[in-house]
C-alpha cells in the first residue's frame, strides 16, 4: 500500500523540517551539516528522515522559504570551540589545529610571555617546581617583576633561593634556549592549562538554568530528564536556589542582609518555603521581623514571575559575596565549599 503524499505544511514539527532540508541539499552537503552534528542529533534527524515519506513540491518549498527568511532575519550567530575546532580539523593537520586552538583556549596574550603574565602565579609555581632551577631562572626573568615575585615566593624556599643565584649569574640568554623554553612551556604547560580550564557543560548549564524563570526552568529540566536522566540530575545537583540559603549560617545571612534591598527580600520570602522565611526571620531584630512580616502581608498575591525575579536577585547577591569569601555556603555533603 502507497504512502500518503505529505501536504499539510502545519504537521510538521522541527525535526520533520531539518531531515527535509537535508534530504534537499543532497548527501554530499547533508553530510557536511551531519559533521557538525552531536552523535544525539544525528540518530534523531536520521530516524526522522528514514520515516518522512513522500513531501508534496508545495510543502518542501515553503519549509526552504522560512528557513531562508529566519537566516536572513536573524541578527546572531553562535560560535564555539568545538565548531570551530571541527572546521579546522578539514583544512589542516592536527598538529595546527591543536597549536591554533592552544592560542585561543589559553590565557590571553599574543606572545607565551604575555600568556604566562595571565596565569595565576600559584599555578604556574606547580608546574615550575619540577623544572630545573637554570630553566625556572630564564621564565622568571621575561615575566614581569611582580609576577615573578608572587611566583618566587610560592616556591619552595630552598629551591627559590637556587633560582635566584641562578638569576644574578646569569648572562644573555641564547636565542635557541629561550626559544626551547618556549616550545616546552607551550606544548607541555600550556596546552594542558587550556584543556583543564575548559568550563564542565553541565556547570555552565546548571548556571544558566538559575537565570530562567521558575516555569521555563521546569519545562527544560523535565524534557531533559527525558531525554538524558543523567544529565538532569548533574545539572540538577550543580544549580543553586533560592532555598539552598538554608545552607548559609547565621553571620552568612546577616551579611546577606546588609546587602540586599529590603523590598526585594520580602518579595522573595513571599514565594519561599516556611524554614527559609525563618532563617531571615531569626536573622533580624525583633522589630525588623515584625516589619518584613507586615510588608509581606500588605502586598497581597503577587506575580510569580516577580517573585521568581526577586529570588534570583537575593541568590546572585549570596554568589557575589561567595566569590569574594564574604560568606560561605555549605554542600549538601557538609562540606563547606565557595560559590562562584
């Protein structure tokens, strides 16, 4: 029996279009596009393409029409480095492409000793410790002053004190020294400083899920959960809200109090869980209470959309205070552990 011809251009859903236009473009561009795809997304758009059928000349031009109408309407376009990283792999060797990429991914700076000027000093103090003292003489002297200072004094002071006899005896580096310095601090340091310093996806997503509002945080989290349980509950477990300030001890939320706007705070509590109200609560003057627990009443219902916003507020200002070691918030293991 013959397949019905597809003629209704409002069935199709998203994945329905992309296999579409694929097919369209033929299998030697398609396959292009599929290069650039996650594994997840090519076994989706490929099971769609293997049940699509027959699509009426009508329908397959009106999916190209807004697809050319969203291209040239959009005013954004997104980059990354595993894209880009992909797009080098197909006109150069990898030897180029990691050297490229190490520019990009390392700390900024267009020479090694400008990059070097933006790593954290106890960091680079590690890995120069297992170097010979004539090799850390030659880093410390093409860093900057200060830089070199923190860095000296990081290391062990025996070893400290070797490099800087070396320093004082020694003359004009050759040119072929400094440059196998370089070699070696740029494939064995810098490389593996880039990759390390590669932001965990889960962590960037989990921040990104604090900014959404409670529906849409909801609506993703549940469709995710669906489609990959374990990423979920990664992202889950790395997000941090409003009622994880129960975690803060009391000087964390006095300290929080005398950051954060009052009318803010009470529309915030106004949405919280009971223990979390008392921790405020318990937190403030007597008098104060009394106040916060009036204004919260005099508002009536409020728009979850605006407690949602006034709760996000209160938590980026307890991640601000955080980062700086203003205050601290305890893990759910016990642990205490700063919040970035």
């Amino acid at each position: 029996m013959a397949r019905r011809i597809r003629e209704d251009y409002s069935t199709l859903n998203g994945s329905e279009k992309a296999a579409l236009l694929l097919i369209a473009l033929g299998e030697d561009h398609a396959s292009k596009v599929f290069s650039l795809m996650e594994d997840e997304e090519i076994r989706e758009i490929s099971q769609t393409m293997a049940n699509l059928g027959t699509v009426s000349a009508p329908v397959v031009e009106k999916v190209f029409g807004e697809f050319t109408g969203q291209l040239s309407g959009s005013s954004t376009l997104v980059g990354n480095y595993e894209s880009t990283e992909r797009l080098l792999m197909k006109i150069m060797d990898k030897e180029k492409v990691d050297a490229i990429m190490e520019d990009i991914r390392g700390p900024a700076g267009r020479t090694m000793w400008d990059k070097l000027g933006n790593v954290n000093e106890q960091v680079l103090a590690n890995y120069l410790k297992n170097e010979y003292p004539q090799t850390v003489a030659v880093v410390m002297s093409k860093v900057k002053p200060e830089q070199a200072a923190r860095v000296l004094s990081s290391l062990p002071e025996p070893f400290a004190l070797e490099v800087v006899m070396r320093m004082l005896r020694m003359e004009a580096v050759q040119k072929e020294v400094l440059e196998d310095v370089e070699k070696t601090l740029r494939n064995e340091f810098m490389t593996n400083l880039a990759r390390a310093s590669r932001r965990d996806s889960h962590e960037m997503m989990a921040e990104i899920f604090n900014c959404l509002d409670r529906n849409m945080e909801t609506r993703f989290l549940s469709s995710l959960e669906e489609r990959n349980r374990e990423s979920a509950e990664k992202i889950r477990a790395l997000m941090f809200t409003f009622e994880d300030l129960i975690k803060l001890d009391s000087g964390g939320i006095q300290t929080l109090l005398r950051t954060i706007e009052k009318d803010r705070l009470a529309t915030a509590l106004k949405g919280g869980s009971e223990s979390v109200r008392n921790l405020f609560f318990e937190n403030m003057s007597e008098r104060a209470a009394k106040i916060m627990r009036e204004d919260m009443q005099a508002m009536g219902p409020v728009r979850l959309r605006e407690v949602d916003e006034a709760q996000l507020y209160i938590v980026q200002a307890a991640k601000d205070l955080a980062s700086k070691g203003e205050i601290v918030i305890a893990d759910s293991k016990g642990e205490d552990e700063l919040v970035y």
